[in-house]
C-alpha cells in the first residue's frame, strides 16, 4: 500500500497529508483516513489488500463489511464513492452544487462570503445537543456531511445509500 503526502482527488480535496492511505483497486484509487482494524478476519497490510480486492468485485458497498474507525473516498474516472464508517470520528463533506468532496470542512469556505446556515447553530448550539450525529447538516448551508455507515456516490447526480445501522436498546435494571 501506498502513502502519499498531499494526493490529489478528482472534484475535491483531501486533506488528510500523511495520515492517508491510498490503496489502489480495479475501480480507480481508494483513499483512507483513520484506522483499518479488520477486513474479513484479516487484519493490517493483508487487510488492505483484502479491501481492494472486494472493492473491485463488489463495488464501493463493499466498504460496509470493513471493521475500523475511518472515512474513505473511492475516485473512478467518473464518479467518486464516500464512505463514513458507522463508529468514525472523523468526517466527509461534499457540496452538490459542483460535486466538491473534502474531508475537511475548510476546505469549502472558497466561496465569499460564505453562507451560514443558520438553521444549524439554532439546532446545534441553543437547542439540541448531540443531534449533530445523526444529521448531515454543516455550518455552511450549501454542504452536507456523509453520515455514519453511508455511502455517498457523487458524480452528475448525488446518490446516497445507508449502507450499516445500528440499533441501541437501553435498559434499566
């Protein structure tokens, strides 16, 4: 597998520098940030080569079956796939008015001034905490975050699929 410092990714930017993993697959490259723990009970570099080999034969759903903590960006020649693991703390932002993916919010404040979204502070800062998780809202009005265990495909058209759910049952004994 190999590292790149600063890729380039068709429509978007990574932001992600030494941290990212780029593998590379039959579908075009596969960029990773975050942690990779476990893929069909094979763990490190073999898990790797095990992810890229299902991406190839089961196209960018096949992301829903790795164990880890990450996000990923699949480039083809025409579309791009993201990919927000259920449990990831980190992020992926894309922006349908011209198919922009980053995984940095900072990247998208190239447009002056920028557009607030208003809506979100309200939700998010005065009155419902923690909602955020669930919602693909951003602080910017014309971006919107992939949510956990989705699959963005973004392209001439934005599809976006929940790959994983979760149910949690709190009980009280």
């Amino acid at each position: 597998m190999k590292q790149e410092a600063s890729p380039a990714v068709p429509l978007g930017q990574w932001g992600a520098h030494q941290d990212c993993t780029v593998i590379n697959c039959s579908l075009g490259k596969i960029f990773i940030e975050g942690g990779v723990f476990r893929v069909d009970r094979r763990i490190g570099r073999d898990a790797l080569v095990r992810l890229a080999g299902l991406v190839g034969c089961d196209g960018p759903s096949a992301l829903a079956r790795v164990e880890g903590d990450f996000v990923a960006l699949i480039a083809t020649d025409d579309v791009i796939y993201a990919f927000k693991s259920f449990t990831s703390q980190y992020q992926l932002y894309y922006r349908e008015a011209d198919g922009a993916v980053a995984n940095r919010l900072s990247h998208f404040l190239d447009v002056a001034p920028p557009r607030w979204n208003e809506d979100y502070f309200a939700r998010h800062v005065l009155i419902v905490p923690g909602y955020q998780f669930m919602s693909a809202e951003t602080p910017l009005s014309d971006v919107s975050r992939v949510l956990p265990g989705e699959l963005v495909c973004i392209g001439p058209t934005i599809t976006r699929q929940q790959l994983v759910r979760r149910d949690s049952l709190y009980r009280l004994e």
